[in-house]
C-alpha cells in the first residue's frame, strides 16, 4: 500500500495544462466573447475586437482589442492564470487609460497607465500569485479615441494536479480492468474507458471559485464528489479508493445523458477547508445493471489533488 502511494505521488502532473494566446484578429463588437475551451475559458468583456483603419494601432496583424473612452474593458479568467503577457497603448493624449490587474482573492497586484506614443509590454501574474481579472478603463476621450490591448498570451494556472490513476501505475485496479496507460482516467467502468475528474477555478479559500467536472461516466447516474486528507490507492468496488482519513462526501452530481457533470457547491464550506492545507478529490459513479466489468456496480475517477491557499 505505501509503495502504491509513493508511486501515485511520483507520477503527479498537471490536471488540465492550458493557456493560449491571440493576436485578436477578428472582428467582434457586441461586447463579449471567450476564447479557450470551458471550463478554462478566457472572457472580454465591455470593448470590442476589431479593425480601424489606423496601423498604429494593432502591435501585430490589422486588429486589435480596444476599450473605448469612458468605458472599462474587463478580462476574466475562470481558472486564473500564473502568467500573462500582452501590449498595450492609448490611441492619444486624451485617452489616459488605467490598467489594473486582480488575483482571485480581488488583490490588486498591478496598476499602470497607458501611453501614446508607444506600446508598453505588460507581464504579470505568478504560480504564488495567480491573475483572475484583467480591467482596462479608457478615463478619457470620445467613443472613438480608444485604449487598446494586442498579442495576449496567457498561461493558466492549474488549481489540481492529477494522483491516483487507473492505468496500473497507482497499483492493479480491481479486476484486471486498468485503463490506457497516460490517459489520465481512473479504471475501466462499463463504458469501455476510465472516467475523468477535472478542476477549474482557484485554489483560493477566499475565492471559493473551485469547481469539479466530471468526464467519460455512465450517462444519467448519480455520483458523489468525495474529499480526504491522506492520499492511498486501494482497490474498492469497480475502482482505486485515493483518499481517506476520513473520505468525506462532498456533493452529489447526477451525470448527463454525455456522462458528464459539475459541481455546484462551495466547496470550501461543503468541505471545510482552510488555507495550507491539501486535499485530495474523487469521483465516485454508479455503473449499475450487472454490466461493470466487476460486477460491483459503481466506480471511481481518477483522483486530484488541491493544495488549498488564502
Ligand atoms: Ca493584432
């Protein structure tokens, strides 16, 4: 059993590695769009993308994202971002744009002033430090004089990191029933494939923005999102048990007709925790009917781990 554990422990990765960039080279001016893919989605809001005609304007391609005067550009990251990098400039004297950045916990880390004649390079964020928002507030001039952001690039900060597979590296799943090595699922369930546990949002107690997502389950069944304090690997019902000391339930999600569902509550007050302390998380599904592969009538994700901060 420890030597399960310490093998779980060593194969540790990110559970959704992800960020992107973009050099905003479309048109979209109704005032909202994401790009990434949910749950990890980056969201602009109240400016637009877009081509005016005036080169100076876009640091690379013929658009950029542009803030017009007397209104707050907002970007917004549903799993905050441990790096972001991008330009930015004012279109004249009278812009005077005001950019600030927030972590989860709505602390300003960064606060700067646009200019005219030249593009600024913007980086911040950290893993310690992660951006959650993004304000760009043109302060000044008309509806055409604007405040603008080009060559955004983002990397994200990943709340989890995946333990305790299904794929024989975590120790034998109960029957034989190990899924595809580096797939990153727990054990075979009558699916024909090990189902996933995902996260996305903070790990920030103060942010309670943690969310779990559920992949690759028997479609219309009830499942339980269950927490522990230690991590183990032991063979239960269709699955590897990866957490215990004691294993607390959490919430139940029922699965769509896709076999997949999020969870919904805080999870910092269903789970009572508090910052510094590590958790480890699961997905317990039922796969009833006599067709599982162990004939026990449930199953188990894969696990995460959540290292809990202010
Ligand atoms: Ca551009």
């Amino acid at each position: 059993m420890f030597r399960t554990a310490f093998s779980a422990l060593l194969l540790a990765a990110p559970a959704l590695a992800g960020g992107g960039t973009t050099s905003f080279e479309f048109t979209d001016t109704d005032g909202f769009f994401a790009l990434g893919s949910a749950p990890d989605e980056v969201r602009f809001l109240d400016a637009e993308a877009k081509s005016i005609g005036n080169f100076s304007l876009y640091h690379s391609g013929f658009f950029a994202w542009m803030v017009r005067g007397g209104m707050t550009g907002v970007i917004e990251f549903t799993t905050p971002a441990e790096s972001v990098t991008f330009f930015h400039r004012d279109q004249s004297a009278s812009t005077a744009s005001s950019l600030r950045a927030f972590d989860p916990a709505g602390n300003l880390i960064f606060s700067g002033t646009g200019t005219q004649a030249a593009w600024q390079t913007r980086s911040f964020g950290s893993v310690a430090v992660p951006v959650a928002r993004i304000e760009l507030q043109n302060v000044g001039g008309g509806i055409n004089d604007h405040a603008v952001i080009d060559d955004f690039t983002w990397v994200l900060s990943e709340p989890a990191m995946v333990v305790c597979l299904g794929d024989g590296t975590s120790g034998a799943c109960p029957c034989t029933n190990e899924s595809v090595v580096g797939a990153g699922e727990g054990c075979l369930s009558s699916v024909g494939q090990g189902a996933k546990l995902m996260a996305s949002g903070s790990t920030s107690v103060a942010a309670d923005d943690l969310q779990f997502h559920v992949s690759q389950a028997r479609a219309n069944q009830p499942s339980m999102l269950v927490q522990g304090s230690v991590l183990m690997s032991l063979p239960f019902k269709d699955g590897l048990l990866c957490m215990g000391n004691p294993t607390e339930r959490v919430e139940v999600v029922f699965l769509d007709s896709n076999g997949e569902g999020s969870s919904a509550s805080s999870i910092v007050t269903e789970g009572n925790v508090t910052p510094g302390t590590t958790r480890f998380y699961q997905q317990w599904y039922r796969d009833p009917g006599g067709i599982s592969p162990c004939g026990t009538g449930s199953n188990f994700t894969q696990g995460l781990e959540v290292q809990w901060s202010n």
